[in-house]
C-alpha cells in the first residue's frame, strides 16, 4: 500500500513551487508518492522530474486547480493503479 504526501503550493510564487515540488521528491521513501496541488500546470516541472528519475500523471480538476502525482520511475508500489511500466 503506497502512502501519499500531499503537497498543496497555491499561492507561493515562482520558483518556491518546483523548488518545493523536488525537495519532496528527492526525500520519498519506497511506497511513497507525492501529490502536488497547484494553482497552474508546472510544465517546467515535467523534464525535471523525468531527469531524476520520476514519472508523474497531472490532471486539471478546474482552470486554477492542478494535481499532479508523482512517484519514483521504478517503485511499483507507489505509482497509482495502472500506470506502473
């Protein structure tokens, strides 16, 4: 069973949200994932993530209303139902 941290970065001004976006990612423990909520898409964000080691799926749940999970490439555990590789 994954456990989920929810990172909520409304509000924080740029870059302070990928800032905190990678601090969390970079301290997961195995079976855990993050889920980020943010006010806009972090697109620039993604190549980081990708870089590190990480996959992510990011839905808009309204126009200023984002959430993006993302957990470790190879820990099947954590990636959300479905989506492991």
């Amino acid at each position: 069973m994954s456990r989920e941290i929810v990172l909520d970065v409304r509000g924080l001004e740029p870059p302070e949200p990928l800032e905190r976006a990678l601090d969390a990612v970079a301290a997961l423990q195995p079976g855990e994932r993050v889920r980020m909520i943010h006010s806009r898409e972090p697109c620039l964000l993604y190549p980081l993530l990708e870089k590190r080691g990480f996959q992510h799926r990011a839905e808009a749940k309204a126009e200023d209303h984002h959430e993006i999970l993302i957990w470790r490439r190879d820990d099947a555990e954590a990636a959300p139902l479905g989506l492991t590789e």
